[in-house]
C-alpha cells in the first residue's frame, strides 16, 4: 500500500505535492519522492529516510525549478528494499518519462529479464520500475520516444476546459470538464501517452494504481487503476488532481471522481479525460466527499481499526498474489531458501508473540498435516531460556507483522545461533527480522495503524498457509487433486473473507449484549483453539474485559469451575472434524447456566439451536478457517470496546511494536 499524488495547472504544484504526501503517509512512508515537469524536463527528488523521508524531501525540493505540474509518491515497500534507488518515481532509460505505481507487478521479474535482454538500464528492485521502460518502448514504437520532437497528435484539448477528442465535455465552458462516455465505441481517444500507458499495462499481470508524466508533454498527466485505488479532483482554479486517496485532495479539489477498475485518465490543465482498456471514452463515478481529513485518512471509517478489518480481503489477496500458481504449487520465489534445503529439514521452531504467536499455532496444524514435518511453537519470550534442540536441518520460523518485535527477533538470533535456517513472515520490508534472516515471506496488509492486529494477523495466516503448502509440496507429501482442492480453496478465501466482514452489523448487536460481561471465556478446537485464543486477545486488549481461551476439552480439568449462571463463552462451533466434541463442551457449560455465543457456519440450525447468539461466517477448509472465523471475533471485541467509549485504535498500556524485551 502506498501513496500517490499528482497534480497538473497549478503554479503551487510542488508545494500541493508535499501536502498530498504529509497526508497519506498512513499509507506508507518508508521513503518519498516527487518529479516535476516543465519544458526544461522532468525535475526529480527522493528521499528514503523512513519517517524522516518526506522532510528531506521538502527540503531538496527547496530546489525545485518552477512547475505547474508533477507526481509524488510515498512507499511502503514490498518488493526491493526500501532505500533512496528503490524510491518513486521510477524513470525509463532516458529519464524522460516519470512513474509512479502503487499495486504489484505480479511478472514483474519476468519483465525485468525481458527489458534488461532488450537493453534497458534497471536502476531500482522494484517491480514498479519495469512501467516506466514499457512506457518508453510504446512511445518510441509510436514514433514519439524523442521527447525533442513534437508532441504528437491525441486530444486537443479545447481552450477553457473540456476535452474535444471522443467525449462530449460537461460544463465545458465551466472551470474543467469531465467527459461522459461519449458514444459508444466512439474513436479511441486520448493521446499518445495515454496510449503508451494502456499498451504497457496490457503486458502487465497484478495490481496498480500508475500515473505517468514524460517530459515530452509535461503538463499532462496519465493514469490508470486495477485493484489499488485512485480518485480524481478538479480545483476551482482548474488544476487537475489524481491521488490514492482523498485525504490528499481535500481543500485542493472541488469536484471528485473515483476511477475504476481498468478505467484511466489524462489530467491537463483544466480538464480531465477518462478512457476504458481500449482508449474508448468512458465516465467516471463522481464522489461526494463530506469528510474532513482526519475522516478521509480513515476512508470514512470511525478508526483505522474498523478500516484495516474492512482491508482484510484485499490483504489476504494480496498476500496470495503471485503464490498460489496456475499450475497448481503454491510458489514462494522471494523467500531464498532453495527446495533442496527445504527438503533437508526435520523440523519446523515457530517463535512469535501475541497475535502472530496465534497465527502460529494455526501453521503448526497445517505443515504438520500438509507436509507432515514436525513443528514446535513457542511464546518467543520463552523461547531461548528452554534450551531449544536445534541443529542445522531446523527451520526456524520468526512470525511478526513488524519485524521489530525484540522477543521474537532475540529467538530468531537464538535459533540461527545454533546453527537453524531462519525464515520471517513480516509485513515491514527491510525491518530488523527481514534484514537477518535467511529467507523472508512478506505479508502484504499495507500499513497497520491500528495497535490490535487485524489485517496482518489475517495476512499472516494467509502467508504461512502458502508456506505449509509449499513445504508439503516440494518435499512431496502433498500433490495432484488435494493439492489443487486446497489451491482453489485458498483463492476464494479474499471473498470469504469479505462476505465475513460484511456482517458487522449482526455482530455488534451480539456485542452489545457483551459489554457487561466482567469474564468472558472462549473456547475452542483443532484450529478452533487459535481462533478462540485470538478472540480472547482482542477482547482484552481493545474494551479492558479479562478474557481467556482455552482448548474446550480442558475446561472438565478445572476452568468449568469458573461457569456459573449469566457466564459469557464464546465457542468457534464452525464445522471441524472436531465439531461434535465442541458441541458436547458447549452443552456442559449450557447446563451450567451460561449464555453461550457460537461461531457457526451458514445455514447450521443444528448449531444455532444451542446458541443464545449466533456469530455466522460462510463455510470452508477446515485448516483454511480461521481467516474466516477470527473476523467475526474481531469485529465482537471492537463492537464492545465501542459501546464502552474506549479508543480502538490506541488501547491503554499497548505499543503497536515491543521493541523492549
Ligand atoms: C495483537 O493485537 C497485539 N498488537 C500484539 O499481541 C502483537 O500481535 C504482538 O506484539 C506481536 O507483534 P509483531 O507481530 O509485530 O511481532
């Protein structure tokens, strides 16, 4: 998830751009970079500094040349580290032509090769860069690579706004037009840059948000989306606006539009144009925006944690994207441990805390029965002080969103200490665990603003169930239909998933029935059990309610003293193998009086009928579920922090990172 900024027919653009960047920083900010464009050329500056990037970029921009028009962008890194040669904007070979991208080119290394064997000069890691050089080649096929010569033919765009090539413009004669869709299957329309950009994302497989300047036309912009958002603007004084997100363009922008997927649109000063895949002229849906920017840079959300549960499809969907193969593997490129290695080893150290540590527990299950390797699982606080039996065919597995946590990065050295290949499931590119280990899978939730774990703690499931599968097969304990069974079933998960966090509705009036609650006790088993103990986790840490988790088949060894009539359990009762056995658990508390609330799957009456409240999610694999269950506990937990006035996003006592140990 990163940020991007464009803007075109503003004298103040540099300044805009700066702003822009500030204000979605919530989106990124491992560095920052912004180009200009006059007819001197592109201007450029970046800045990967961390949190300190975009200071230092505003203060390289103190010497910026004039310009009415330009991009910024600030990242948060996926591919490539997060340094000053990895930064946005990219620029082609001749650095006339500027890219800034927010997505992933899932080909992007097949395209690298292709590009690096047709002679261009990759100068970054990124998957981004690999934009600019195919914009480059389509200029230069269509005769307009020399950004000396003329600007070729393409919109002419009508003096005082609107645009005359394909659509009709509204309001052409007011301050900046929008075309509508204009006839359909009209001309194709739009310029020569624009046609260079929809002939380069025609190569391109995965997800972008991109706007691109060329120093040949400096004053237009180009942009396009599939998956990763943007939304146009028009100010009062005709200057055009592209950004991810609206937080950017509040107070600049007047009018405001969101582009969809696959749509794009040329920005020049006054006007904006919108096209489809083919260039055909198409209209793009207005936005009504009410917000002020603290509301915006949540999307509208009451907190970044209700944002980022709202995010988790995409996060899981991301996560998978480039993973799950046509061919039926689960593929893991980046991660730099060979299959020969993987083969070699006997057994698989997890160490996390909190969120990541359930998150773990859940991967035991799966590499145990997927790739029947053996696996431990530890608090990583414990880890190390049990003298571990470790040798070089252990592989240890390091699971935290911001690889910073000091417990689990002090395991992770035990571990490689004794001689263990180390491998992080991270969400931070670049962090002290990724730098360290010997292999990193990254998950790909975007920034977590929010201090209870949520979309990371889902990425990670997704991750690590990509892992299990990739370990099962390469040591061939796992192929053919099962595999593929488990592959499809992986791919609907994002929806899943979806459908799930849709619900909130049904689960906050279960909440509001829970705010009372002193103790609530959650329970579970099989892969129910690190669900229940991620419920409990959220309910403790965000509404200040004790709760605690425990494997159901325990309770008869001591916990059931503590059910008395009016006691609050909440037991995941989706179908596992197991399910029957939890049943018998919930009808031992039911008979003591307590007030029972079931996770259930769609259309369980059998279920429901031993519940006083039903939390329901669709159905699917049994070891693939708790991506699905844990949401509607998650949006439980935040539903009673809400009704109890507490602040979700910076709960009392918490750090969203314990770097102390
Ligand atoms: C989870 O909601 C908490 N924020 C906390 O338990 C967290 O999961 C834990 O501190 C681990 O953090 P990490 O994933 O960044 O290592």
């Amino acid at each position: 998830m990163c940020g991007i900024i464009g803007i075109t027919g503003d004298g103040e653009a540099v300044e805009i751009l700066l702003e822009g960047l500030a204000r979605l920083e919530y989106r990124g900010y491992d560095s920052a970079g912004l180009v200009l464009g006059s007819p001197d050329g592109l201007w450029r500056a970046r800045a990967a500094t961390g949190t300190r990037s975009l200071g230092d970029l505003r203060k390289q921009a103190e010497g910026a040349p004039g310009a009415c028009a330009g991009v910024a962008h600030t990242r948060w890194a996926t591919h490539g580290h997060p340094t000053e040669h990895n930064a946005h904007p990219h620029l082609d070979c001749s650095g006339a032509v500027a890219v800034v991208h927010n997505g992933i080119v899932e080909n992007g290394q097949e395209l690298r090769r292709r590009l690096a064997a047709a002679g261009h000069r990759l100068a970054s890691d990124t998957d981004s860069e690999v934009l600019a050089h195919l914009v480059e080649e389509e200029l230069a096929a269509a005769g307009a690579g020399d950004p000396g010569g003329d600007t070729p033919g393409g919109a002419a765009i009508g003096a005082g706004g609107g645009v005359t090539t394909g659509g009709e413009a509204i309001g052409a004669g007011s301050p900046g037009g929008v075309t509508t869709g204009g006839a359909a299957g009209g001309a194709a329309a739009g310029s020569v840059l624009a046609g260079a950009l929809r002939r380069a994302l025609a190569q391109v497989r995965g997800s972008y948000a991109v706007v691109v300047q060329w120093a040949g036309d400096p004053e237009r912009l180009v942009a396009a989306r599939r998956v990763s958002p943007l939304v146009l603007g028009l100010s009062a004084g005709g200057a055009a606006l592209v950004a991810s997100d609206v937080p950017a363009l509040l107070g600049r922008a007047e009018r405001f539009w969101v582009l969809d997927d696959d749509q794009g649109a040329e920005l020049v000063p006054g006007a904006v144009s919108c096209f489809g895949t083919a260039g055909e002229p198409v209209a793009p849906r207005a936005l009504a925006v009410t917000w002020d920017l603290e509301q915006a840079q949540k999307g509208g959300f009451a907190d970044f944690m209700s944002k980022e549960i709202a995010e988790q499809p995409q996060a899981v969907a991301d996560t998978f994207l480039g993973r799950l193969r046509a061919d039926g593997t689960a593929g893991l490129d980046e991660v730099r441990i060979g299959e020969d290695a993987l083969r070699a080893v006997d057994k698989v150290a997890v160490v996390a805390c909190g969120s990541s540590y359930h998150a773990g527990l859940v991967a035991k299950l799966a590499i145990e029965h997927w790739a029947r390797l053996p696996v431990e699982v530890d608090i990583a606080s414990e880890f190390r002080y049990r003298d571990p039996v470790l040798d070089e065919r252990t592989l240890v597995v390091g699971i935290s969103q911001s690889g910073e946590t000091v417990d689990t990065l002090q395991a992770v050295r035990h571990g490689r200490g004794l001689g263990a290949r180390t491998l992080v499931i991270c969400n931070v590119v670049d962090s002290s665990m990724a730098r360290e280990a010997d292999g990193v899978l990254y998950t790909r939730a975007g920034p977590e603003i929010g201090v209870a774990a949520t979309k990371t703690h889902l990425a990670q499931l997704a991750a690590l169930d990509v892992l299990a599968l990739h370990l099962a097969q390469v040591r061939g304990a796992l192929g053919g239909p099962d595999a593929g069974r488990l592959l499809a079933a992986l791919g609907r998960v994002p929806d899943l998933v979806a459908e799930a966090v849709a619900r909130a509705g049904a689960v906050l009036e279960v909440a509001d029935r829970l705010r009372s609650a002193r103790d609530v006790f959650f329970l579970g088993r099989h892969v129910g059990y690190p669900v229940a103990l991620e419920g409990a986790l959220k309910l403790k840490e965000i509404s200040y309610v004790r709760a605690e988790a425990y494997p159901a088949g325990e309770l008869k060894h001591g916990p059931i003293a503590l059910i008395e009539p009016g006691a609050a359990v909440v037991a995941v009762a989706t179908r596992t193998p197991l399910w029957e056995k939890l049943m018998a658990n919930v009808e031992e508390v039911r008979s003591r009086g307590a007030t029972v609330v079931l996770v259930a799957n769609d259309g369980d009456d059998e279920t429901a009928s031993l519940a006083d409240a039903v939390l329901w999610v669709p159905p699917t694999e049994p070891l693939l579920a708790p991506m699905v269950d844990v949401v509607p506990l998650q949006q439980l937990a935040y539903g009673v922090a809400r009704a109890k006035g507490l602040d979700v996003d910076r709960p009392r006592n918490l750090a969203k990172t314990v770097t102390v140990e």
